[in-house]
C-alpha cells in the first residue's frame, strides 16, 4: 500500500513529535509505503529519523499564490501513482478538495478541531475568530469541503459530532484518538509524587487565542487574593508569549506565575510527573495530550469546557471540568482539589486504551475497507 500524508511544517508543540513517530511506527508495523508531503519544513533531527526508517519526505514550500500551491499538491497526488492520500492540514484539505474528483483514489482527512482555519488565519482573511461572519465561513466551508472525503477521522467523538452535524455521512466518519502516549513516559510502577509546598499547578499549551491564556492571568490573580499560596508554571510557545509577559508583569505577578517557554517534551514529562495539578485552559481541542499524560501519571486534571475531556475524565475522581471559562470557577476548582484527597487511579485506563498501536490498527482499518480489502 502507498500512502502519501501532507501534513504541515513542524512546530514546536507536544503533539508533533508524537504525531511523527505515529507514522512511522505505522509504516513499520504494517510495512507499506509511505511518503510525507510537508508544507513548509521539518528539523534535520526529524527528518534523518523519519528517511532512515524507509520513509520518503518532500517539502513543499506553500506560496502566497494559492493556485500554484494547488497545482504543485495535485501534480503530487496524481502523478505519485498512491493508494490512498491522507490530509492532516485544514489548508491542505482546501487544495486537496478541489481535486478529488479529478483523481480516481480515496482521500481521507484527520480532524484535530472543529474549526478548519486556525485562528491566525481568519485574522490574515481580515476576520476575527470570534465574530459571527468569521465563525460563520470557517464553519460554510468546512461542511462544504470535508464532506467531499471519502473518510473523515475524528479523534474525539465530540468532534465527530461536529461533523455529522455538519452533514458529513455518518458511515464516512471515524474515531481514532490520535494520543500515543510519550516515550518518555515513566512506568506505573514508579511513583512520581514527590508534591511540591506550596502546590505547584502546570499548564503547557501552546500560546495563541484558542488556548485562552488570559484566563490563567485571571485565575492567578483571584488566588493570589484569596491568598492562596501557589506556584504555576506554563510551558510552551507561540505568537502571543510575548504579550502574556507583559500582563504578568502588569499584574505583578511574576512570582507566582512563571513562563518558562518551550522545553523538551521529556523535561515537560519529569515537570508534569511531579506537579500538584494540571490545569488545562483550551477553548478549542481535538483530544489534548497533555491532559492524557497527566492522568496516565496519576496528576489531577481541572479543564475548562473543550472537546474531548468527557473521553478523558471518566470519574469524578480523576478531577474537575468547569461548566465554564470563568476564572473565579477555576480558582474554586483548584481549591476544592487542593483540599480534597483525589483517588487518583487514571493510568491504567489511559495506557490501555490511548496507544500508538490502537491508533495505527484503526487508521489501517479505514485504509483497507476504502480500497475494498478485508483484514486478514
């Protein structure tokens, strides 16, 4: 089988590398070819990774001429002779759609969120992401083109919904979770609990609108108020860490909330496994892998409403989903698990049913029944 995957340029978020290794334990678990049609670039390191175990790589530089980036995609699609070619990218699923019919193999598309532009995206199209007209094209044109696929994996069924909402057949769509669990992740056997006085919350996310970053200002300055006596550490990166800085200090809260920006996903893993609490702010998500981590390392999770959580926090006792984005709510969440003793025992139903191996034998799955194979 020869499958060709566009996905985008690497950034320096958690779920990248896990979505790369993803593939290539898929290509060797299964055996069938595989190239990578990148937008952008990836690192060296990445990329000597991913050619050395049989799989080929080409980056595409996405012009500002969207045509010719079309023309560059299809010549890809129709002259490579694949089996199957599978979109990870809502600019690529844009492209890809306007060729479907000209090309006599399936296409499939992941879905990681229910919008199909990201946010910096409408803002180049002259909208905002939360104004009606803006909210209004994303969601016109992502029923229009996604349900053009032949298959439409979703990796949280929330965002299948969302989908089948939409008017995308019911038969066409797929949950896969596309979570693999870290490699850096430590066995249940070790006990990473060493809490730390005064509790130490984690965040890491990466900073943009969606993640609503000003919620942890909020919420920081309610429990500083309350005097609560905490220390909140949020890794990551993106276009507005720089305006986040800025309102730490405004708030005069550098003591409390520290931003460390990125660091290796195993340094993330060691921060996480020894914290008090996760608390994950995300407006929109597909299935956060963040929050998969925390609780197969036994952490209390407190979320914000988003999709997936309900496929995550299965017991009450695994910690709080908030009703809302209101950061007095979360400021009271955090309280009501730091005073509560939590049984927590979330690893083991996290390990066994959120793995790479699952996610490669569903993903397979839908390959084999769109090219009319049965599995042996």
């Amino acid at each position: 089988m020869k499958v060709i995957h566009f996905i985008r340029g690497f950034q320096k978020q958690y779920g990248s590398e896990i979505f790369i290794n993803l593939l290539i334990r898929e290509q060797i678990a299964f055996g069938h070819y595989l190239k990578l049609v990148v937008l952008n670039s990836l690192p060296k390191s990445y990329l000597n990774n991913i050619t050395s175990k049989g799989i080929e790589v080409e980056e595409l530089r996405l012009q500002d001429d969207w045509f010719s980036a079309a023309k560059q995609l299809a010549f890809e699609t129709t002259m490579y002779g694949a089996d199957i070619i599978h979109s990870h990218l809502g600019i690529c699923d844009v492209i890809l759609s306007s060729i479907i019919d000209k090309i006599n193999i399936p296409v499939v598309t992941t879905k990681y969120s229910n919008y199909l532009f990201p946010h910096k995206l409408l803002k180049r199209l002259m909208l905002q992401p939360n104004d009606p007209e803006g909210v209004s094209i994303n969601i016109c044109m992502d029923a229009s083109i996604t349900q053009r696929f032949h298959s439409v994996i979703c990796v949280s069924k929330d965002i299948a919904s969302y989908y089948m909402n939409l008017g995308v057949l019911e038969c066409r769509v797929h949950v896969i979770h596309n979570a693999s669990l870290s490699r850096f992740l430590p066995p249940i056997s070790v006990k990473c609990l060493a809490k730390h006085k005064p509790p130490e919350f984690i965040t890491a996310l990466r900073f943009e609108a969606e993640k609503n970053l000003n919620l942890v200002i909020r919420t920081a300055e309610i429990l500083v108020t309350q005097g609560v006596s905490f220390t909140w550490k949020v890794f990551g990166e993106g276009v507005n860490y720089p305006d986040i800085v800025n309102e730490v200090k405004k708030h005069r809260l550098e003591k409390h909330l520290m931003l460390p920006g990125y660091i290796p996903h195993g340094q993330l893993i060691e921060h996480l496994s020894t914290a008090n609490v996760l608390v994950h702010t995300g407006v929109s998500e597909g299935l956060p892998m963040v929050v998969i981590e925390a609780l197969s390392l036994n952490i209390p999770v407190i979320t914000t409403p988003t999709e997936g959580i309900n496929e995550l926090l299965v017991s009450d006792s695994w910690g709080i989903k908030t009703n809302s984005h209101d950061p007095v709510e979360l400021a009271n969440a955090i309280q009501v698990v730091l005073n509560r003793n939590l049984d927590i025992k979330s690893s083991t139903y996290i390990r066994d049913n959120f793995t790479i191996e699952s996610a490669c034998k569903k993903t397979l799955a839908v390959y084999d029944d769109l090219l009319g194979r049965k599995e042996t």
